[in-house]
C-alpha cells in the first residue's frame, strides 16, 4: 500500500507537469487527421475520403462493418469502402475513425493498466451511446458530432493511468486512481483535444461536462449533450454522484429531458443506445 506523501509526490508530478505543458500527450495516427481534417475543410466527397481511407486496412474493415450493421443498414450488403462512406455520411465517418484510433491509443503495457483502460473506455462508449441519441432531440446539433464528443470527454485520463502505472506499478489503490483521474483528467483531456486541433465546441467538453453549472447561454451546446448523457450513465451504473438533485443543471432542459428520466432504462432508446456501443465497440 502507498504512503499518502508518495500519492501527493505524484499528484504534484502531474499538476507539474500540466503546467509547464510537458505532459505526455498521444497523438492521432495520419490517415485519422488526414480524415478529419479534409471533412472538416468541406471539400471532401465519399469517392476522396473513401480513397484515404482504404489505405487502412483495419479502417477499411470497420466502416464496412459498421454500414452493415443494424444502425445503417439498409437493403443492399455494402461491398466498398466508397458505398460506406457514402450510406454513413462524411462526419461519421470521421467519427468512426477517431474512434478506431482512440481504440489503438487505449493500449495497454501492464495487466492492471488493460483494466483501467477497458473501464475507462467502455464508459466513453456508453457516454458516446447516450449522446447520440440526446442530440436527436435538438435539431441545431448534429447526431454524429455528439457522440464523438461522448468518446473524448474522458479522453484526459490517458496520460494520468499511464503515469501512475509508469511510477508506481498500479500498487496505488482504487480510490487514489479515481481522484487523480477525476482531479486532473479534464484539463488534461481539454490539453489533448487542443493538441489535436479540435474544434471549440468540442475542445471544451471534457471540462464542461463535469461542471453542473455549465451554462453558456440559452441555446444546447454538445457539452450540454455529453454532461446529461454523463449523468445518465452515471445514474444507471448507480455509481457516485448518480443519485444526486439534477433539477439545478440547466443542461437538462436545453437537451429537452427532465432531470428524473433516465433514459437509459427506457424501451427504445435502451435499445438504441445499446445498438450505438455495440457499433463503436465492434
């Protein structure tokens, strides 16, 4: 067991780090920025983005798999990457491959840091699930930018659990991994997406989205998204901070659902959100 003088050595590491901007952060394979940004630039169609990613075998196999699945499916099996692109659409797509790259980033160098990283991936996923389909709701917000917005928002616990594996070997126990993350993750995920050229509207999402109080005006942003699908999972895994008063966070009417629904418990949208993760997952 760790001394509570080596658990602070360590948090102060961090912060340190934080601050002089020397944390390790991962970075984006090419063929994911290359994707990313020629959608983003408007002037990518299904034939260029299709090209770019056929280079990628693993890419190439997921987005056939995903077009196919039940969420798109449609009445034709899909055979090329260009139909694929084509039936999910350009900002799934690009989606779809941050979400294989973050998969690859979520690997691990020790037994005891794989169980971290699954945990803190699969939450992302559920998180990612619950926005998708919170933003069908809001009209001025797009279904796709939403879920990968849930990927990110705890994408800061990265560099924190390799950190603590890197020093002390996971000896640290439960509740010290779990304040750290929850302490330093969300500077550090909003570091990563800056570092990664996010866009604002997603950069802030893993600062936003753990504050109750997030308000920036009147009209739903997709950190107002990912905060109330935060809350909903944390809600249906009956995990702290679940059971707590929602009435006060304005989030929860702007995405258009009272505080005491949980959607996740709901016939339908259980099922479509289950339909999301098991997507993502593949």
């Amino acid at each position: 067991m760790l001394n509570a003088a080596k658990c602070a050595d360590l948090a102060h590491e961090i912060h340190a780090e934080i601050e002089n901007n020397e944390i390790q952060l991962p970075t984006l394979p090419e063929v994911a920025l290359k994707v990313r940004d020629a959608v983003e630039s408007d002037s990518a169609n299904a034939e260029t983005i299709g090209k770019m990613v056929s280079k990628d075998a693993a890419l190439s196999a997921r987005l056939l798999q995903v077009a196919n699945s039940p969420v798109y499916r449609g009445r034709k099996e899909i055979k090329s990457i260009q139909q694929a692109v084509a039936r999910l659409g350009l900002k799934m797509v690009r989606s779809l491959v941050v979400s294989l790259a973050m998969k690859q980033i979520f690997q691990a160098t020790s037994d005891a840091l794989d169980k971290q990283f699954r945990t803190i991936w699969d939450d992302s996923l559920q998180v990612a699930a619950i926005s998708r389909v919170l933003a069908h709701n809001v009209p001025t917000l797009e279904d796709e930018q939403a879920m990968l917005g849930g990927l990110v928002h705890n994408i800061g616990a990265l560099p924190i659990l390799m950190k603590i594996d890197e020093r002390l070997g996971f000896s640290a126990t439960e509740d010290l991994i779990t304040r750290l993350i929850s302490d330093l993750a969300p500077e550090i995920g909003a570091q990563i997406l800056a570092h990664w050229n996010f866009a604002e509207s997603l950069a802030n999402i893993p600062t936003a989205c753990q504050q109750l109080d997030y308000d920036p005006g009147p009209a739903a942003t997709y950190a107002d998204i990912v905060l109330v699908a935060r809350l909903q999972h944390l809600s249906a895994q009956g995990a702290p901070g679940g059971d707590a008063d929602w009435s006060g966070v304005a989030a929860f009417e702007k995405v258009g659902i009272e505080p005491e629904v949980t959607i996740v418990g709901m016939e339908g949208p259980a099922e479509e959100i289950a339909e999301v993760v098991d997507m993502l997952s593949g």
